[in-house]
C-alpha cells in the first residue's frame, strides 16, 4: 500500500502543500494545468527558498485582481512582512459583513481598502466552477468535500446557512487554486492512505473583523475536530482554514511516523523564515513495510492513561466496566511506585480516537483522579471470525484469528462459554476448554493446542 506521510511540525496551510508536493516529485505542469482548468484566472508561480537553512519548494498563487502595485498591500501576498503567517487564505463574508482575515499583517488596513468592494462567490458557485472544470472526477470531489467542509465550518461559527457563506473574490480564487492544486498534486502522486503527524498549530492571536482572537482561528478550529494539536515555537498562525480543509479531504488518520519504505520526500515552505522551527511541511511518500496494512485491520488508536493512588480497588473496577460499556477496546491496570513512596494503579484505556472525549469525562467523573494523558498510536489486528464446535457438554465457539493470506493466525476457544459448561455440569473448566480445541483441530487437520 502507498502511504503518505505529513509532518505537521510547523503546521499547514495550501501554500506549503503546493510547495511540499512538487518538491517530493510531482510535476509543477500539473498543478499549473489544474488552476487553468477552473477558468477563474489563477496562475502559479514556484521558486526555491531557504527556511532554517534548508532548502524547500515555495509556490504562490496569483490572482487575477492582483498586480506587482498591489500585492505588497494585500495579506497573504508579500508574505515576508507579515507579523506571523505563511499562508494566502480566504475571507468569508456573511449577511452580518463579517469577515476572518486569516492572514493580517502590518497592512491589513489596506485590505478593506483594496476589496471593501469586491464582489462575492457563494459556496455554490465556487462548487459549480470546480464541478465544470475539466479535472478526473476524483481531483473534483476532493476538492468539493473540501470546500463545502470549509462553508459549513464558517456557517456553524456564525450561526447562518451554509447557503448565506460568501467569499471575497481575490480570496476565493486563492483558496480554490490551493485546494483544488493540492488535490491534483495528491492525485497524481498516487497515495493509497494520507497519513499526519500532531498538529503544530502555532500560538499568539489573530485579527478579525470581530476583533483579536487567539490562534487557531474559529474555522481552523472546527475544522480540525478532535485532532491532535500542540503549539510550539515563535508565536503565528501555524495551521489555516485552507491547510485544515486540506487535511479533511484526505481523510488523514493522525499518529506516528508508520513503518514504511520512503521513496521521495518534499518540503514546502512557508511565507516567514522563522527562528528555531523551520517554517515548511514535509511529506514523505511511499510503500508501507507491512503490505498487509489494510487487510489486516490497520488503523489508529487512542491510549489514555492515568496514575491513581487515592482509591479503593472496587472504585477502579466499577469505572472499568463502565469504560468497556462506553465502546473501549480494552482497559487494564497496573501497580506503580508513585512519589513519597505511595503505592497507586495505573489505568489505562484503549479506544478508537473518536470516543476519546467521551471516556475522559468518564475517568474524570467515576474516579478520584485529577489529571490524564493521552496519546494516539497505530493498531493493527488481524482478522477473526467464530466457528462453533459440540462438545459432550454443549457448544463452544472458537475464535480464529487469520494472517491476510487467510491461514489460520490463532485460534482458542472463547473463556465464557467454556465456563457456562463447566459450571453446568460440574466439571474442571480446563477440561472443556481442552474438548473444545481437540474437537476443532480434528475438523481442520491440525493438532491441538497449535496456535500458529
């Protein structure tokens, strides 16, 4: 399986995406052919750069309104006199005049000056010039998903209809270039799965319309859901709206670097070369080292974990039961030496990372603890299925657990119904357990006891 990787170490935002993609190899032709194909007047430009003393891949998106005069007063177009972003975003604007600069800088007074006046694209419209463009129809889905993600997120902040979501022209035209390129670029790159490291979202604030607010912005925000963020380095704007739609289309599935052979690599770069934490995304591309990735189940899970040391052990077990009734995979304990030589419990709780909000609140109301953490990491499970023997005393399933080449992995008889029996008729429960597994490696030609 071809797998994508994105280091998120210094965020994300449409221009580094461009940039990171075709420095790990993807034609600039392809990207240059998708912004002519919108016929919305958008044409790129490439140049190499240095962030932190490494060389990257920076790629602007010009629009039509904009000229050599103009740019240097318009946000997100000189870019290196900004106060804190590396990217060209959008500005949505409502029948309440609001509007979100994503990327103010020292002048963006001379933003309103420049577009107070400018028209407008609906949602609909800007999803009508990506479904007429001449584009494979999976570049143009992706780049809708994106984009009606991006209305929704500005509509659910506002309180409107996703249909009342305007957006600045010369501010459309940028944000469509950057989502519908990048979903050219990732098209042509050939991934199977995208991949993402945690979030560096960056910290400080940002000016809006509605004043100043802290970073990340509202459609930042919720657009990125549940993700895993942190914030790092010089205080700016780290991840954008565009960056965080980007990441929805892919259906990323965040978590450590997988184990995987890389075969190119690209780094992005963003507006600002900033100090201490090179400002550019990299991409890493190529084949997963264990091919059975997907057919054997492979996906991300989600550990938390707390130490407790002032609680009864009947506490702990009522609050594991509930955790397992709430959806957990899984939750077991054990005894740690804790400071001044107390004697605690950690727990720990398996889950998908959907439930993590969920089963915290949980921890936090059924235990005494007063502090958790987390952590996301990669499962993988091979695939089970039941089969069912009749012993002298009664049915018994076995599960099998197989490899993808479909041989037998494991297979065991399951503890519940070999206890029911054994308590039924008054015999040793690891004599059921034994009749179970003879009696189903006779019906498939293997020996008792073999679990391989």
């Amino acid at each position: 399986m071809r797998i994508g990787y994105l280091e998120c170490f210094s965020g994300i935002s449409g221009d580094m995406m461009l940039g990171a993609l075709v420095d790990a190899g993807v034609p600039f032709s392809v990207l240059e052919e998708a912004a002519a194909a919108l016929n919305v007047g958008a044409r790129l430009e490439t140049q190499r750069v240095m962030r932190g003393g490494l060389a990257a891949t920076k790629i602007d998106v010009i629009a039509p309104e904009q000229s050599a005069a103009t740019q240097e007063h318009i946000p997100g177009h000189d870019r290196a006199s900004h106060s804190h972003n590396h990217s060209h975003e959008h500005q949505a604007h409502h029948d309440h005049n609001a509007s979100h600069k994503h990327s103010p800088g020292d002048h963006e007074h001379s933003h309103e000056e420049h577009h107070s006046h400018a028209p407008h694209r609906s949602l609909s419209s800007i999803l009508a010039i990506i479904r007429s463009a001449p584009l494979a129809e999976p570049i143009k889905e992706r780049a809708a998903r994106a984009f009606r993600l991006l209305g929704e997120a500005e509509a659910a902040i506002h309180s409107i209809p996703v249909e009342k979501v305007h957006f600045h022209e010369v501010g459309a035209v940028d944000t469509i270039a950057d989502i519908v390129c990048s979903a050219a670029g990732c098209e042509a790159l050939g991934v199977d799965r995208w991949l993402c490291s945690p979030l560096n979202v960056g910290s400080g604030t940002v000016n809006c319309a509605h004043g100043v607010l802290p970073v990340p912005a509202p459609a930042t925000l919720a657009l990125l859901a549940d993700a895993p963020v942190y914030a790092a380095g010089e205080p700016m704007e780290r991840v954008t709206p565009t960056g965080a739609a980007i990441l929805r289309m892919l259906d990323v599935r965040y978590g450590p670097l997988p184990a995987m052979r890389v075969q190119s690599r690209g780094y992005g770069a963003g507006s600002r070369d900033t100090p201490g934490t090179p400002n550019m995304l990299r991409i890493l591309v190529g084949e997963a080292a264990d091919d059975t990735l997907e057919s054997a189940g492979g996906e991300p899970i989600a550990v938390i974990e707390a130490t407790i040391d002032d609680s009864s052990p009947q506490l702990i077990g009522y609050a594991s039961d509930l955790l397992l009734a709430a959806g957990a995979w899984d939750v077991f304990r054990q005894p740690v030496q804790m400071k001044k030589g107390r004697t605690g419990v950690q727990l720990t709780v398996l889950c998908r990372p959907d439930l993590l909000p969920a089963l915290r609140e949980l921890l936090f109301r059924e235990t005494t603890t007063i502090g958790l953490r987390w952590r996301f990491e990669n499962k993988l499970a091979l695939a089970r299925e039941f089969a069912e023997v009749e012993t002298r005393w009664g049915k018994v399933r076995i599960k099998i657990a197989r490899w993808s080449s479909g041989h037998v992995a494991n297979a065991a008889p399951e503890y519940e119904d070999c206890r029911e029996l054994a308590e039924q008729h008054a015999v040793p429960l690891k004599q059921v357990m034994q009749e179970a597994m003879r009696i189903y490696a006779g019906t498939r030609g293997v020996a008792p006891g073999v679990r391989a």
